[in-house]
C-alpha cells in the first residue's frame, strides 16, 4: 500500500487485508474489502464496491457504480466463504453487477480475460464466463451459466440458470435463451431459436476454410435433417473422425444438460 505507484483517492475506502499491487488506480468513493485482491495496473474509477474474497487480475477497467463480490441473491446463500474470480484485461462497464458463487455451484463465480461486459449486465452467482466474450447492455445471467469463449450476448438479453452458451456464438437483442446453444451459431427471439451460423466470426477469427465446411455440415445434421439428438451425436462422432472441429460440438453436447434449442 506504500507503493508510489498506486493511486487512492482520499475519499476511497480500504479496509485492512486488502492487496494493491503495483500500477492500481481507485478513484473517489469506492470501497475495497477486507479480502480483495486487485491486481497490477488496474484502473478503478469512481463509486465502485468490491467486497467479498474477490481477486481480480492486471490491467482489468472498472468503471463507475458497479458491484463486484457482493451477497449473491440465492436464497439458499447463508454467509459461506464463496468467490468471485476475474482474470486480466477485462472492461467492466458502468453499473455491472457480479455476484460471488454458492456452496451449491462450486463455490465460485468466475470471469476469463478480454471481456467486456456492457452497461447493466447482471452476472449471477456461480457464473462461468471464458475469455473474449461480449455481453451487451443490459443483459441478464441467470445462476449457474456458463458462456464458452468468443459469445456475444445481445442487449436486453435474458439467459436462464443452467444455460450453456457454445465457444462462437451470438445471441440477438432483447432474446430469452431457455436451453444451450451449440457452439458457433445465431440465435435470438423470446426462446431463442437457432438462424444459422456465425460465418462472419468464422472467418475474422480465421477458421480454416476445410473447418467452416464441416461446421455447415454439423449443422444441417443438427437443425436441418429432423434427427433425434441420439442420432445427431451419431452422425457427429462419424463426421469427427475427417474433421477435428466437430469435437467441439462432441464435447458441448456432453455437457448439456437442459437441452439444445432446436
């Protein structure tokens, strides 16, 4: 806390127990909790709660009147010792709510590296979220969600509790998403329904052309041949066998536990 390059402003609350390393910025009127740790060059801006065992990594943007690690709104929440993880270069826009896991969901609520997370966004108890995802204003995590790598959620978005959202995939404005969505498509619509895929996410995070073909093709199998998913994950364990990508899609079904929209 002596470090010359960290700067506090007076106004600032931190309370005894807490870790700054190097390079933080906290501006007026935060308030920092006993088992924070906040990592090098972080900039805090104004009006800002972290509270909780929270831990947030280097060079992460924490803008004004969010709340991170706070009391989670599970009923079932008595006051144990739950976390709240968030890795590096992370922008975390004005009033974003994130709060800490439940003994029930593992103990932990955690967040990759290169996010945003937009105006509003609620991130629930318990909540996974990978790295270089995009969660737009106002959206909404239910308990328990897991969002794989490189998902964009759209604004006024709702994911139910449990929802699995596949690596690649975007989720339209003001959708309510009820089940998982497979990895690499679009969907959107209040129970969300799936339009196709994310061929321009494809290419700008140069997918291989041979790859984008067997995504086609999983697809169809998926939404376009009126197979049951017993026979989808057939197909798609035949199809991995010239094709290494459709792992992806192996692997996602084996973790779905609510269903694919379909």
């Amino acid at each position: 806390m002596n470090n010359k390059s960290i700067f506090i402003h007076p106004s600032t609350i931190i309370k005894k127990g807490a870790i700054i390393k190097s390079g933080v910025y906290i501006g007026p009127f935060c308030y920092i909790g006993s088992n924070v740790y906040i990592g090098k060059n972080t900039i805090i801006k104004s009006h800002v709660i972290i509270n909780g065992i929270t831990k947030i990594g280097k060079e992460n943007k924490i803008y004004q009147f969010s709340s991170i690690g706070e009391i989670n709104q599970d009923l079932k929440y008595f006051g144990e010792p739950t976390k709240v993880k968030i890795g590096d270069r992370n922008q975390i826009r004005e009033s974003v709510t994130i709060h800490r896991g439940t003994i029930q969901g593992g103990l932990l609520t955690k967040i990759g590296n290169d996010n945003l997370l937009m105006v509003n966004t609620h991130i629930a108890h318990d909540c996974i979220i990978g790295n270089n995802c995009v969660i737009a204003n106002n959206a909404t995590l239910g308990g328990h969600v897991i969002l794989d790598d490189y998902v964009i959620i759209g604004g006024m978005t709702a994911i139910h509790q449990f929802c699995i959202i596949g690596m690649h995939v975007i989720i339209g404005g003001f959708s309510g998403v009820v089940q998982d969505v497979p990895p690499f498509i679009i969907a959107q619509g209040n129970r969300a329904s799936p339009f196709g895929l994310n061929k321009i996410g494809l290419k700008r995070n140069k997918f291989k052309k041979s790859d984008i073909y067997a995504i086609k093709i999983a697809y169809k199998i998926i939404y376009k041949k009126g197979k049951t998913l017993k026979e989808v994950k057939y197909k798609l364990k035949e199809l991995s066998k010239k094709y290494f990508i459709i792992n992806n899609f192996i692997s996602f079904l084996s973790r779905s536990r609510r269903g694919i929209i379909r």
